[in-house]
C-alpha cells in the first residue's frame, strides 16, 4: 500500500483552506449569536411595537395631507390661465419626494436612539462584561450591536414601503425609483447606526452617547449647510462671461418653450464677473443625506423635448442644486465663457458617490475606534466605568 499521501507536509496543506474556512464561519456565527440576543432582547419590549404603530400612522398622515394638498392645488390651476403654470404630473411624484424626505427625516432621529447605547448600555447594565469574557471577539460583538440596529431601523423603512407605492402607482414614477429609494435610504440608515454603535463603545455614558450621536447626525445635515454656505464665501473668484438675454420675459405670459435647447441667448463683449468657486467646497455638502439620496436617484433629463414645462420637485431640486455646486461657474453661470449653458444640469456627474465615500469613512473610523476600546483585557478604564 502506498504511503504517498501520508506524507508529513500533505494532510497540513489540505487543513489550511479547511481551517480558515471554519474561522471565517465561526466567526459570522458569533456575529449572529449577538445578533439573535439583541433582536430577542428589543421584540420583548411593547414599546417597540408601539413606536412601529406611530411611525405607520405619521408616515399614512403625510401622505394623505400631501394627497389633499395637491388636489387643492389642481382647482387653484383650473381657475388659472393655462400659461401659467406647467404641465401636471399626477400627484404620484409629490407623494414620493414628501414620503421619501419625511421618511429620512424620521429615520435619521431613531436611527441614534436604536443604536446609540448598544454597548455602554450593556457596560452599565453590567452584562457587556458577561460578552466579553466568552469567546466573542470584540469585532463580533462590534458587528453583532451594529446588525441589530440596523435591522430594527430597517423594520421601520419596510412600514413605509406600502406609501412609496402608493406614490409610483399615482403615475409621475417608476418602480426603479421605489428600489433605489429604499436602497439609498437603508444605507443611510446603516451609516447612522454605524456611527452610533461607534459612539456607544467610545463613551462611558449612554446618555453623552446619545446626544454625541444627535449632535454628529445634525452635523450632517444641518452642519454641511453652514459648512458649505461659510465655506462658499471664502472662494470668490472671476469667470469670464456676457450679457444673457431671456426673449421669453418679453412676452405677457413668462413660460419657456425651450424644445430642449437654453432659454437664453448670451451678447456683448465678455467681461469678467465675480462668481463663487462652489465647485471647491461641494465636498461638504455631498456628505449631507438628504444631498446622497436625492442625487441617487435616477430623474428624465428636462432638457429633453417635451419635458421643460414638468417642473422638477423638492428631491430633484436637491440634486439639482447639489450639481451646480459640484459643475461650478464655468458650467452653472448663464454666460461663462459667451456658452449659453442650460438651467437643467443633467445627471452625468454624479455627487453621491463622493458624499457616501466621506460617510463611510467617518463610519469606520468610529467603528475602529470602537473596536479598540473593547479589547480585552483593557489597560485604562475612564473613572466610574464598570467593570462587571
């Protein structure tokens, strides 16, 4: 009988890919025992159940008073000259873009309480020492907190799902902008939860973590604003243009009937213009959610024939103007350079990326951070933490 294959170095080499491919399973098991324990722990609580309830209720609220508002808008254009006003779209695309704001809204202030003490809650309840001393690794229970989280958040995404429906079946709207939506929102809601998992395992106390969480999620939203609208005063520059003509205010009726093509003509010499260089600072405002989500998702071109009398709605107008800071004064500006440029920016450069890119890096900071201050055994405890 041969004895080849009982060689020394054989049976090593044929365990390797074994064993890393038992570590690798062991590991998400552990990352699922924490989560399995923190998802029992919050489905035993009724109020749970009970915030579920009033999240349905707002979110049906909203959409029937976004409903009404723009039926009430429809008799106000009927008694109205024709070219006046734009061609309705059905109030599919209202109902979206206000369910779809309000939603994120909502979900980025109980995104940080879901998460926001998963961990030092558990140091002060004395049961995260219990996690600690059995074979999870920090990075499990880490990731256990963080899919527990997410997962109660995306419970109340999924209760507004029926809404965003509701709006796409009104016309106006595709299905795709439905997935994209709920795609873009739950990641969001991930980024959210992300940073106060982070948060929870770097802070001594739940509450400082709570409102730690609070105050970086404002940051993000209302922060980048004021970020951006300082930041823009300090990047003042020229730009080369002309004078624009708009031959459509001349008429008694001011509707641009464009066909696709600038609703301006741009004459006389070129002279130079003092313009802000927004393109400098619209790093920070890509970081805002509410700038990610609405520059995600896909919107017809209205530059296209037939489509310049559809006004954009609230989503669109944030991609919109999140793209004319991201294109500049060369591109924005009605004249830069004697180039009558169009008032629709198409989406060909997308901002999103570069804002997702930006949260995901303060996310896994937060996150390597915290995972250091789970490691055991710990070599500096802050005064009044407990150990057990």
């Amino acid at each position: 009988m041969s004895l080849v294959g009982d060689s020394p170095g054989t049976p090593t080499a044929g365990r390797r890919p074994a064993q890393a491919g038992n570590a690798v399973v062991g590991y998400f098991a552990g990352i699922r025992d924490v989560v399995v324990l923190e998802m029992k722990q919050r489905l035993r609580s009724r109020g749970w159940y009970i915030m579920l309830g009033i999240w349905f209720a707002l979110i049906a609220l909203v959409s029937w008073l976004t409903w009404a508002s723009w039926n009430a808008s429809q008799q106000f254009m009927r008694e109205m000259p024709d070219t006046m006003m734009g061609e309705p779209s059905g109030p599919g695309s209202m109902i979206f873009e206000v369910v779809l704001a309000f939603v994120l809204l909502f979900g980025l202030l109980v995104a940080p309480a879901l998460s926001a003490n998963a961990v030092n809650g558990d140091r002060a309840g004395g049961t995260l020492a219990i996690l600690q001393i059995t074979l999870l690794t920090p990075g499990q229970i880490l990731w256990g907190k963080f899919f527990a989280a997410w997962l109660v958040a995306l419970a109340f995404l999924v209760t507004s799902t029926p809404f965003l429906v509701f709006g796409v079946m009104q016309g106006g709207m595709t299905p795709g902008h439905v997935l994209v939506s709920l795609l873009m929102l739950a990641v969001e809601l991930a980024v959210v939860c992300g940073i106060g998992v982070g948060i929870s395992a770097l802070a001594g106390r739940p509450l400082f973590s709570i409102v730690v969480t609070y105050l970086t999620v404002a940051g993000l939203v209302v922060g980048t604003l004021i970020a951006f609208g300082l930041g823009t005063q300090l990047t003042q520059g020229t730009v080369l243009a002309n004078n624009a003509q708009y031959p459509y205010l001349e008429r008694q009726f001011p509707v641009p009937n464009t066909n696709g093509q600038p609703d301006h003509t741009c004459v006389g010499p070129l002279e130079e213009h003092v313009v802000y260089r927004t393109e400098r600072v619209a790093w920070v405002l890509a970081m805002n959610p509410y700038v990610v989500v609405a520059d995600a998702i896909p919107y017809p071109d209205r530059n296209v024939q037939g489509m310049h009398h559809h006004y954009p709605g609230m989503i669109e107008s944030i991609s919109q103007s999140s793209r004319y800071a991201l294109a500049g004064p060369e591109h924005s500006y009605p004249c830069a350079n004697g180039v009558p440029h169009p008032q629709y920016l198409g989406q060909t450069t997308p901002l999103w990326p570069l804002g997702l890119g930006l949260q995901l890096m303060l996310t896994g900071l937060l996150m390597w951070l915290g995972w250091r201050s789970l490691r055991t055994p710990a070599h500096r405890l802050a005064r009044g933490t407990r150990i057990a």
